[in-house]
C-alpha cells in the first residue's frame, strides 16, 4: 500500500508548501495560486494565492518548502 497522509479542510495557522501551480488570465498575467500545503502536525492542506506580488515571486522562484500561513478563508501568505 502506498503512504498517505491525512487531508485537513479545516486547518488554518503555519503551513510549508508541498506543491501549487499558478493559472494565467487571458493576457498571460498571473492570476491565481493552488497551493498543496503541509500543515504543522503533517497533515495536507489546500490553499489559494491572489496576491499579484507573490504569483509574480512563484513564476521566477521555486515555491516549494516556502512557509506562510493558511488563513481560515483558504487563503495563503508566504513569509
């Protein structure tokens, strides 16, 4: 059996990105962050990324391992 890992759709507070994607409006600009997260008991976490600054940072810099925080709305701010 292959390893697993719990799915948390209620958490919120610290979080280090497993993996995400950014999706492109019809001009090419950045639009939106999907975001896989691991939360601090492991668990996995799905969160978003509208802000324009840090899509921009995820298009030039790897985002994997970064740490932020999860906000209750499913939000994600990098620290």
């Amino acid at each position: 059996m292959l390893p697993q890992c719990t799915v948390d759709s209620a958490a919120s507070g610290p979080i280090t990105v497993e993996t995400y994607t950014v999706t492109f409006d019809r001009e090419g600009q950045p639009e939106r962050g999907i975001v896989a997260c691991r939360t601090g008991d492991d668990s996995r976490a799905w969160g978003n990324i509208d802000d324009a600054d840090t899509l921009s940072l995820l298009c030039a810099e790897e985002g994997i391992g970064r740490t932020g925080t999860l906000s209750e709305e499913g939000m994600v701010k990098l620290g």
